[in-house]
C-alpha cells in the first residue's frame, strides 16, 4: 500500500483526467491563458508525480491573444484507446457572457511527451467535453448551453458518435440527462452493464461537487444517484474545499480511485481565499451493492491522508529541461527568443520588454506556480530604464485584475511632479511596488536606487501576507543559469505588507480559475526594444 498526501498535484491544476495506461497513471489538467497548454503529470504510484509534457499546438497558431483571463483552454479529458492516447478539451473566448465562444478540439498521440496531432474541431455545444470509446467506435460528450434570454448555460448533457477518422459527426446528438442543479463535466464508463456518467455538479466554487448517474444503454435514460459521491459544500471545516470534477479509474487489481479537483482556502477576516488555485486530489473507491460508487471512508467529505493498493515508486524523480520549459510558464503564447533571450548572456535570460501588464496580448512574462500557502521568492535584475515606459522587476501574479509587481524603472526627481514626460539629465531610477485589484491601479511604495548594478528583488508570502524586499548586489550565475548562491547586501522591506489574499479565486466578483504565479516581465511600451537582464531566480514553496 502507498498512502498519498493530498493534493497530490499541488498549486494551480484544476480539472485533472485521469487515466491508466499499464503501470502507469496519466493526469491532464487545465491551462486556461497559460502556456505550456494542457500540462500532463505521470505517477506510478498516485503519490508522487512528475511532469512528462503537454499538448504542444493545442492552440491553433499557438495563440491565445485577446482571450480573456480564465479563458483559454478549459478541461481537458483525457483518454486512451489501447493504441494512442486522445486529448479533447475547450477553448473558451468569452468568460461571463452567455456565449462563452467555445472551439473543441480533439488531438491524438502514441505517447503525451510530443508527437501530438494538429487539433481538430468538433461540435462545439458546450465546455468540458469527453470522449468515449467502445468497440472501435468514439463517442463525444458534452454540455449543452442555451444562450437565448431565459435559456440555461447548463441545459443538459449531450452525445454525439464521431467518425474516428474525420470526426465529423456520424449520427444523431442525444441528450442524456436534465437536472435542475448545474451539471457539466460528464466522464462516461461502462461496468457490470451499467453506463456511468461521472459529472461535476453544483459549479466550480464552494458547492461544486461530482454526481453519478447510470443508464442500462449508452443513449439513456440515465437516474441520478439519489447521493453526492464527493462534495465539500456542506462543510466549510473540511480542509480540502470546492471537490468536484472527477474521474472514476479501474486500477490492476480491481480496485478503483477517483480523481477530482480541490483547493486548500486560507481562513481571512475578509473571509475564504483560495490563492492556490484549484488543484489535483485522489480518493479511494468503492462499490456498494447496489451497483453505485461510494467513497471508501464513507460519506462524501475527500480525505487528506488516502492508502492506495500500488507500490511506493523507489525511482528518484527526473531531472527538470533546462531552459524556458516547465515549471515555467507565459501567458497566451509559448516563450520564444524575440522576447526571451537566453543566448546573447549566458546564465542570464534578457527580457525585451513589450506590453503592459493588463495587455492581453504580447506580455514578456515568465512565471512559475505557487504551489504553497508559505513561498519566497527572488531575482536579480540589471537594466537601465530611461523613461517611465520602460519597467522590470519580481511580481506575483494572478490575472491582470490581481497581481503584485516590484519594478525598476525611471521617475522625475524626488518631489518634482509627475508630467507624463522626462528630462535629458534629470530624474532617477526607483524601484516602484504597484498592487492592483479590481479598482484599478495603485503605487504603494517607491525606492530611489543605484541603477549602475545589478539588484536582488524578492517577496516572502507567509499565508495571506506578501512583504516584498530588495538588497544591493546579485547572484553569481553557473554556466547554465541554474541554483546559485546570493552574494547581496541587506534585505531592505519596499512598502508595507500587502493582502494576498486579493491574489485568489475568491476575490472580487468576477469568475476566476487559475492561481498565483511568481515570476519577472519586461515592459517597454513606446519602442518594445528595451532589456532587462533576469539570472537566479528562485522560488521555493514550503510544504504545510
């Protein structure tokens, strides 16, 4: 037996598929703005997993520009038809109008490390689409929305064979269930002659949930479960909230797991903040005598602390690429070395600065996931801005609605006032701290610097408390840019402590999916040729 601690994937990977293929296990999360698209995990044992690729060109063009934030691509299923490995998933345009503005696409692979097929459209009723296969044939699974005024976003769940080849519809659409609470997701299998569905009920946030409903034939009528599988909704003390959207999988000795999203909230006098994100869990399973899927503890509350009948895994982990790949991430387009440069310095990446932060389209940004409620997080930085246009720094980052930013950049001389314009000669270079919420902008703080020498940028996040920081001096970089030690002066705060608790899923009245990012960006929004030169980052996560 191997007892998994969960999340089992910790910090933002909402959604998770999973499926076993041998003695292997395969998890594919959500991207939604962020590249790589469509992450995959891989695990031999459900407890310790390791990234092993993504869908590379889930994107059509490897574009996302103009997507809202929480937009993007949306739950992928992933699926496995004894010969090559099936991905479909949701790229949704619009986020909290009715239309949504969904493509689905579907793509193929031998193997989830690369090699992926170019996407394909299908119908495109809803979000959150699966696939089911039987005997060769291939079925599509989905929501269907009704946008028209008075219509429901959630107005069922659909069927529709494919043509394995083209994908073109090769019959009717059949609607399977109506429910008066929302139900989206729907994953599909078949066991004792039964036709399961598997749905996520209730919504994404604090009464989602995963239902089950069944049918004697694939085409319906289905009967809802007259009980929750998983749910947190009526318990705000479980430590593992909004748990839905699962996946039922047979394990080799018969025993089956569920695999379903949660998240860890932070307990603030502004109430439940989620600044995680949503992310991985698993739950043992069982079947009752009636033929319905229970948890195996009992009830519907998920466990932390879950045993599972496979084998501790005694390989050590692989190595992380070097490089701009994962854990890295960037926002609606793949790093690439126009504007992420890891070749004129050596141990250094050099960021052309590009647009500002609440640009949707061409952010010079590279960020990693926070995977921990306790992280710090640091960098050192040379550039030499000129005029207010130009910036670059350390930031934690949730959507362009929510984020921190520690920037070196110009400002007029102390006192003087600020024109909108600078002078040959006079001004200074500053590090300036902006947070920014949903009421817009706001300079917390501003720090006059020496901007001739590198500096050392970094935040400590404690719970729901950022305090961001810089020293004089910079990391000595290795040949590959990789762990370094610091040699910089005293730590000196910049500004006061800051709410974290505004960087989460929680905050605000907007619909958010993702979670907090630390990473550097490069602005220059007059000439786009401006640098900064980044070596050292380090982020480390504390575990509770």
């Amino acid at each position: 037996m191997t007892m998994l601690h969960n999340p089992v994937i910790r910090g933002f990977a909402p959604d998770p598929s999973l499926v076993r293929v041998g003695d292997w296990y395969y998890v594919a999360t959500s991207s939604f703005e962020w590249f790589p698209t469509i992450p995959v995990h891989r695990s031999r044992d459900l407890a310790r997993w390791e990234y092993a690729g993504h869908v590379r060109g889930a994107v059509p063009g490897d574009s996302l520009a103009g997507v809202p934030d929480s937009g993007g691509v949306w739950a992928p299923s992933l699926s496995w038809d004894r010969e090559r490995f099936w991905v479909t998933y949701s790229v949704v345009r619009s986020v909290g109008t009715p239309y949504f503005d969904v493509d689905t696409y579907v793509c193929t692979a031998t193997g989830v490390d690369g090699g992926w097929s170019a996407p394909l459209r299908v119908a495109s009723h809803g979000f959150d689409p699966a696939l089911y296969h039987e005997d060769g044939r291939l079925w599509l699974l989905n929501l269907q929305n009704d946008h028209r005024p008075g219509g429901k976003r959630f107005a069922g769940i659909i069927l529709t064979e494919l043509d394995r080849d083209t994908l073109a519809p090769a019959g009717d659409t059949h609607l399977l269930l109506q429910h008066h609470r929302l139900l989206e997701g729907p994953k599909l299998l078949r066991r004792g002659g039964w036709y399961y569905l598997v749905l996520a009920e209730g919504g994404t946030g604090w009464e989602h949930g995963v239902r089950v409903a069944r049918s004697r034939a694939l085409t319906g009528p289905y009967e809802l479960d007259d009980c929750p599988l998983l749910t947190t909704r009526d318990d705000p003390g479980v430590p593992l909230q909004k748990a839905g959207h699962g996946e039922l999988v047979e394990m080799p000795d018969g025993q089956w797991v569920l695999s379903h999203l949660t998240a860890r909230p932070l307990h603030t006098p502004h109430g439940r903040r989620c600044t995680l994100g949503r992310e991985t869990a698993i739950q043992a399973v069982t079947w009752d005598a009636d033929g319905w899927p229970r948890l195996r503890q009992g009830g519907w509350h998920p466990d932390v602390e879950v045993d599972v009948a496979t084998r501790p895994d005694p390989r050590p982990p692989g190595a992380a690429p070097e490089g701009l790949c994962w854990p890295w991430s960037t926002l609606r387009e793949p790093a690439d070395a126009s504007w992420a440069d890891l070749a004129s310095r050596p141990g250094w990446v050099r960021l052309r600065g590009r647009h500002g932060p609440e640009s949707r389209w061409a952010r010079s940004l590279l960020a990693q996931r926070v995977t921990e409620h306790r992280a710090q997080a640091e960098v050192t930085v040379e550039a030499r801005p000129s005029t207010f246009t130009q910036a670059a720094g350390l930031l934690l980052w949730y959507s362009a609605e929510a984020y921190f930013s520690l920037d070196l950049t110009w400002a007029e001389a102390e006192g003087e006032e600020q024109r909108g314009q600078q002078w040959r000669g006079e001004g200074r270079t500053v590090l300036s701290l902006v947070e920014r919420d949903e009421d817009g902008a706001r300079q917390v703080a501003v720090v006059e610097v020496d901007g001739d020498g590198p500096l050392t940028l970094g935040v400590r996040v404690d719970a729901a408390q950022a305090q961001f920081w810089y020293a004089v001096g910079g990391a000595q970089p290795t040949v590959h840019g990789a762990r370094r030690s610091t040699v910089h002066g005293v730590r000196t705060a910049v500004g006061p402590v800051l709410d974290a608790g505004r960087l989460s899923d929680d905050h605000g009245s907007r619909l958010r999916f993702t979670g907090t990012f630390a990473g550097i960006h490069a602005m220059d929004l007059v000439d786009a040729t401006w640098t900064a030169d980044f070596t050292g980052f380090r982020l480390a996560c504390t575990p509770e």
